[in-house]
C-alpha cells in the first residue's frame, strides 16, 4: 500500500523541497482518483449519492500544511483532500461514509448517517468525557445546508480569543494553550450569497477573532454562473469595504489562483501567520477553481458549461498545473510522477475494495442468517411455499442492504402469525437482536449517552426559611448568574444588550462591571451568529449561555439550532457535543410579535435539544444549574411577565437543582388532572382555585420540561385517580398541547382509566392582538380554563354541574 507522507507538525513556513512537493503530490493524486472511483461506485449501484472534491485538492493541500495541532476546521463537503492531508481521512474511511458503514470504527466522522464528504474528528471519548484536543487536529462536524458551517467557525475562533484573554481559562490546556489555536473555515464561491455568511463575515471583524475562511471558486454554483451569485462577480471584491487597513480593524483579504501550488502555500501560511499571531481574521478568495466531475452523481455539467468553459478547466485542471510545476522544477521526470500515480491508483483500489468488503460482509452474513431461519421455519408451517419463495428471493438480491433482510423477515414473521411460536421462535429472538442493533447503528444519541446526561444529573431541592427574602424573579436569576461566573470559569454569557445594561430585563444587571466584558458581553442584532458563537464554543469545552432576546427571534438562528446543534450527538455518533443554553423569553405579552408561543415548531424542528419551559425564575435558576452539570444542548424559555413578580430566596442558590422530565404537582385534586406550563402555571392556579368553589377539584401539573417529557409517568399516575385530563398552554391549537397529549395517551397505556375525552385548551390560531385586550380575546384566559374545565364536569354529572 503507498502510504500518505505525515504532514510536518505545526510547520511555520512552507516547505518546497522534492520530498514534500512529491508527498503532496501524492496526497493530490490519491484523493483524485477516490474521487474518480466513488463516482463510478455510486452508478454500479454501491452507493446512494455521491459529492467529491475533486478540483479543489492543490488549495485544500495547503491549508493542511498550515494547519496545527490544536486548530478546528469548520467546512464543508468537498474538503476531503484536506482531510486525508492532515491524517484525519483514509481512503479506506472515506468509501465506508461512501458505502454508509454503521460500524463507528470504520467510519468514524458519522458511523455512515451521513452522506459522503461530511467530515468530523472523534472530540469525545467512548464515556462522553472530552479529549485532550490540543494534541489532535480538530475537525467540527460537517452539515450541508449551505454557508450554515460559518456561524460555527465564528464561534470556535471566539473560543480562542476567550482562552488568550481570560486569565481564568489558561489551566485548561487540555482544551486550549493560550487561545494559539485558529478555527479553518471552508465554504463554495456560491454559497458566500448567503446571508448567515455576511453576518459572520461582519461579526468577525467586529470581534477581531483567529479564524482564516477559505473560498473555493470554481465560477458556479451547480448550474449557476458567477453573475448571478455576486456583486461584481468576485467576493472578494464585494467584501473590499470589511478589507482592513493600517488605521481601522476590519479583515485581511488574501486572492490566489487555486492551480498555483507555492501561491497557495504562501498564502495560506500569511494567513494562518496572521490569525494566530495577530488574532484577527482572514479571507482567502481561492479563484480559478475547477470542478472536473461535475456538482454531484445527480447530473453531468456538460448540460450547462460550454464548450469553452470544459475545455479551460481540463488544461487548467490543479493537478495538471501541478505536474507541470513539478517538470518544469525538475523536482521529478515524468516516470517518476507515473509511478507514483500508478501506485496510487492501486491503492485507492485496494483501499475501495477493504472498505466494501467490510461494509457488505455484515450484511451478508445477516442475510445469510434471516435465509436459513425462514427457511427452518418454512418447514414447519403451513405456508412452507410462500416462504421457501421469500427465503429464495432474498438469496438472489444484488448488493443487498439491512433493509432488504429485515424488511423480508417481518413479512415472513406477518406469513408465520398462525403458527406455533416454537416454528417461528428463533426468527422472533433474531429479529429482536437485529432491532436492538439496528436501534444502534440508526437511531442511537439523540441525547448523551453519557453519565452527564439530563436525566442523571442529581436532584438538590432549593433550600428556605423563615430569613428568605421575598424579592423579584428577575433578582433570583442574577444571584444565580452571579454564583456560577464567579465559581465556573468556563461559564460566560453574551447577546443583545447582556451586557452594559445586563439584558432587557436586568438578569445580568450590573455582572459585567463585576466579572468583565469577557464574561458577560454584548453582540451585534445577529441572532444565526449568536448561536454559531455558542455552538462554536461549546465544541471547545467551555459553557455558553446565548441569549436570544424574545422567543419569537429564535426564527433567526433556527436553522443553525435545527440543522447543526440539535442533531451533533446524533449524527457523529456521540463523537462530538456542543452543551450550549439558549436562554430566551416568552410567553404572556400584549402585541404580535413578543408574546407567541411558538412551541410546537420548536419541539418539531429541535429535537435532540433539551427544552425548559419554567414557571417562575426559581425554577429557571435550577433548571440552569442541572443544565451546567449536563453535556446536551437546551433551551430555556423565561416568562415574560415573571420578572417582576416576588419569590423566596433559596439559601443554597447556585447549587440547587431542578429534575429534568419530571412534572411538578402545584396542586393535588381527585376530580380532573390539568397539564400545563411556564405562565399558563398562574392561571391555571387561580382557575382551579375558583372551580374549589364551584365543588371541581382540580389536579395542577406543571410539566416543567417538554423535552424530555414527564419520563417518570407522573401524569398518567394523576389521570388513574382523576379519570380526565385537559392540556394546556398558550401555544397554537394543535401544537404544543396535541403533543403532550400524544406522549401521554401513547407512551403511559392511560387510555383505559379514561372516563371523559381528553381535551385541550391553546390560544387562537392568529398571533396576538396588541392590548390587554388583545392578550384576553387571544390566548387563555382564567375564564377559558374556568368554564373548559366545568364543560367537562357538565358531561360527567349535568345535575350538579348544569349547562352554563
């Protein structure tokens, strides 16, 4: 097998001897032909779907040579040159991501959920606890939605600005050594249209962070020419006025030829000179890209380039510029470059055929075992021929999948229901083992798996006396933020106005004064890069609360918290985890856009992140303290018009906790259990109070979280004694409230103990109408609860209980 020559660790300036020039020769060549394999695997029908890096090698071969140990990569899917350059990829793991490989070991980035060309490196060991990562390149898992990786660079080259400058962060050298680490960030000339990549170009120069992007442009995006994608037809040229200079902080802007090898190594190590030393950010515009085979397996280019157009990139191709280069250098003849593609070629191919043979081996020996069970069955059934024809179908099935085995055995188990279970008992057993793997290999890590999960996190109860101030919500939560900055040093806050003025509603008052504007800091209006500053530095161990300012502007950063938070433990397999919080608030407000509970799209689009919806700000303070001692992502959604209200002042403020997925009964009743949460808490209180008086006991749960939701079974126990349920919240109907009804009637078995029809009580379908007015005719009211809840007494008993 040729082996990929080691880069040189942490290398200052380039090296341009034979050795390393022909090293990266051979990097270049290797990766080439992965990609001119791979298109081929995917139209023998060996793969799903195919995206390569093909044309983009020689750039993506010199960032790797000025990349560090220690430094993070935010990319995207056509970096694997760089990739297999710092040691991080081989070919043989790339055809198992090609293939789909669940075996985490064989496919490391992903364990096979995702498609080819989303890279990531293993930041966690096997028990979720970090590594060392500044001993190991870094590589933050790849997402495809496009210029979505940006938000995330911003935030892994904050991480190092915070470890050079908090003084309170440098013992933690197993994470960073003095914030010398630079975040390397990859995105396609087409993708930089995107308006998540202006904001975290602009809040880059703002914050002067180390963070180098690197624009590969190859003149199109798919199908579609320059023209249409950029002002000027040059990004960097649009981007001229964020250019520094020697008076005013702004961002360096380096343009290079992506065929002209030392242009690229010298450009791309000023720029990693520049971040590193001088912490500020880099733009690298690498043009006169090429795309040899196209945007993807999906269709070839030649529908939409020209003739001129293909015959440039073929004689402008890196690789033939860079064989070129070579010759005219007499770094090496032109048998010597044959040679070493020749021994690449049969590496690659030896390296395809290892990772197949794994990949489909598995499955082989699966189906094997499916065909002789049904057959054993068959010989004991009276549908011996309909599944002898099953087992002999699944015998001739061509590069069989998992879904091609256990799709047949459930319908082999379906044909086998009249039969005895000792016919069919050994098919049964194996296809539960299957399942419980299958679970694994496809369904696994939507939360931690780890010991520092939610669920296991101890619950501390908060602690009162007779000296307990009674003071405002707001106070609570910043004695509470108070606490953890002064005793948690990874612990910092940011967003609108946190800091100066410690947030719209003076959680963080006076906080920045006290622990610095590192701790507690202000950003622009730019809610995607809020979140990708979080989610960034989650990724580098430290822990963030993001605040975004009312819950209505979650919209903003949705996408980030959707398609890259909310699924990172998932889709690297418990490789990698970001613990970031969210805080925001909602809930009860007059007017369109600050009061809508919008939480049904959240629960939709978020799973896989914790979500808080606390009643009061006592609750919130220890539902941040469990959130602190967990490693999952959450959001905690305040109540808007709680700030204000008094509460008791725990003793043991900072280190009390709140159970997660554990409702909370505010009030016993035996006649009908309601089900709400955050402000609906108060009104659904004072209605149940009122009912006392009308002769209805109302059982008060308040559900605390909704993800998880209720894993002790609370509320199915209260719906056994009362025998009816109503849900509510302040949510759209069918939002929020049809989904707790639907984890409660299908995961609790409460169907049976069911007396009356499960109802639930939302706001109207619009947005709310400004004024008090408009919060009353808009959303829940007392009188709504009131009179929902004595509509369902009125069918139990109408003689005690008549028609309103």
């Amino acid at each position: 097998m040729a082996e990929v020559q080691p880069i040189p660790k942490n290398q200052s300036s380039p090296d341009f001897s034979k050795e390393a020039v022909l090293a990266d020769f051979r990097v270049a060549m290797l990766s080439r032909h992965a990609s001119l394999v791979g298109r081929k695997e995917v139209f023998m029908g060996k793969a799903k779907f195919g995206i390569f890096g093909d044309g983009k090698e020689l750039a993506q071969i010199a960032m790797a040579r000025a990349f560090q140990i220690g430094d993070f990569r935010s990319g995207y899917y056509r970096d694997q040159t760089f990739m297999m350059a710092i040691g991080e990829l081989t070919v043989q793991q790339y055809f198992a991501q090609l293939y789909a490989h669940t075996d985490v070991n064989s496919e490391p980035a992903s364990a096979g959920r995702l498609m080819n060309g989303h890279f990531a490196t293993r930041s966690l060991n096997e028990d979720g606890s970090w590594k060392e990562l500044t001993k190991m390149y870094n590589s933050a898992a790849d997402i495809s939605p496009t210029a979505a990786q940006m938000p995330k660079l911003l935030g892994l080259a904050y991480a190092s600005k915070l470890f050079r400058e908090n003084k309170g962060l440098k013992n933690f050298t197993d994470l960073s050594i003095q914030g010398n680490e630079v975040a390397w960030g990859t995105i396609g000339n087409a993708s930089t249209s995107e308006g998540i990549f202006f904001e975290s170009i602009n809040a880059a120069g703002v914050m002067q962070v180390p963070m180098v992007i690197s624009i590969w442009d190859d003149g199109y995006g798919i199908s579609v020419p320059q023209e249409f994608h950029t002002t000027k037809g040059s990004i960097s040229e649009a981007l001229a006025g964020f250019e520094r200079s020697d008076s005013e902080k702004g961002i360096e802007i380096i343009k290079v030829k992506g065929w002209d090898y030392e242009g690229l190594m010298n450009a791309f190590f000023q720029a990693g000179k520049l971040a590193r030393e001088e912490h500020i950010p880099v733009l690298i515009h690498v043009e006169e890209m090429t795309q040899p085979q196209g945007h993807s397996t999906s269709g070839s280019h030649e529908r939409y380039k020209s003739a001129e157009r293909l015959k440039w990139e073929k004689e402008w191709d890196c690789i033939s510029k860079f064989r070129e280069y070579i010759l005219s250098s007499e770094i090496a003849t032109p048998e010597t470059l044959d040679k070493i593609e020749a021994e690449v070629k049969a590496d690659v191919k030896k390296q395809k055929e290892t990772a197949w043979s794994e990949f489909s081996n598995d499955i082989k020996t699966e189906l094997q075992e499916a065909i002789q069970l049904i057959k054993n069955a068959a010989e004991h059934s009276t549908r011996k021929v309909i599944l002898t024809q099953m087992a002999e179908e699944l015998s001739r099935t061509i590069n069989p999948i998992r879904k091609d085995v256990i799709s047949t055995v459930r319908k082999a188990l379906l044909t086998l229901r009249f039969d005895s279970n000792e016919s069919k008992s050994e098919l049964k057993e194996w296809y539960r083992i299957q399942s419980e793997k299958n679970h694994d290999r496809y369904n696994s890590h939507l939360y931690s798996e780890s010991q520092w999960g939610v669920l296991n996190i101890d619950e501390i109860k908060p602690e009162f006396d007779e000296k307990s101030a009674l003071i405002d919500g707001r106070e609570i939560l910043q004695k509470f933020f108070d606490y953890t900055l002064e005793h948690d040093p990874k612990f910092f806050a940011f967003g609108e106005d946190v800091g100066k003025i410690g947030d719209v509603n003076q959680a963080f008052a006076g906080l920045q004064a006290k622990h610095g504007e590192l701790r507690v800091s202000d950003t622009g209006i730019r809610e995607a890069t809020i979140v990708g500053q979080g989610i960034g530095t989650a990724l580098r161990g430290l822990r963030p609360v993001a605040e975004i300012q009312y819950l209505d502007y979650l919209l903003y950063g949705l996408q980030m918290l959707a398609d890259d938070l909310a699924c990172l433990q998932y889709r690297t397999k418990g490789g990698q985890k970001a613990p970031l919080i969210i805080r925001t608030r909602g809930h009860r407000l007059e007017g369109v856009w600050h009061s809508g509970s919008p939480i049904g799209m959240i629960l939709s689009s978020l799973r896989g992140m914790v979500l808080c919806v606390p009643r009061d700000m006592t609750q919130a303070a220890g539902m941040y303290a469990t959130l602190l001692k967990a490693d999952e992502p959450a959001i905690v959604i305040e109540c808007l018009n709680g700030y204000r209200l008094k509460e008791k002042l725990p003793s043991n403020l900072g280190e009390f906790t709140v159970p997660l997925g554990k409702p909370d009964i505010l009030r016993e009743g035996s006649d009908i259990t309601v089900v709400t949460y955050g402000s609906m808490c108060r009104i659904v209180m004072e209605a149940a109070s009122e009912l006392m008086e009308l002769g209805i006991d109302v059982e008060v749960i308040d559900a605390q979280t909704l993800l998880p939701f209720d894993v002790h079974g609370i509320i199915g126990e209260s719906i056994k004694k009362t025998n009816r349920v109503i849900f509510a919240d302040e949510d759209v109907p069918g939002g929020a409230s049809a989904y707790m009804l639907q984890q409660v009637l299908e995961n609790q078995e409460v169907f049976r103990y069911l007396d009356s029809e499960p109802m639930t009580i939302s706001a109207k379908a619009h947005r709310p109408a400004y004024s008090s007015d408009g919060d009353y005719f808009s959303k829940p009211s007392l009188e709504d609860v009131v009179e929902k809840v004595y509509q369902v007494m009125h069918e139990v008993n109408p003689k005690t209980f008549p028609a309103l």
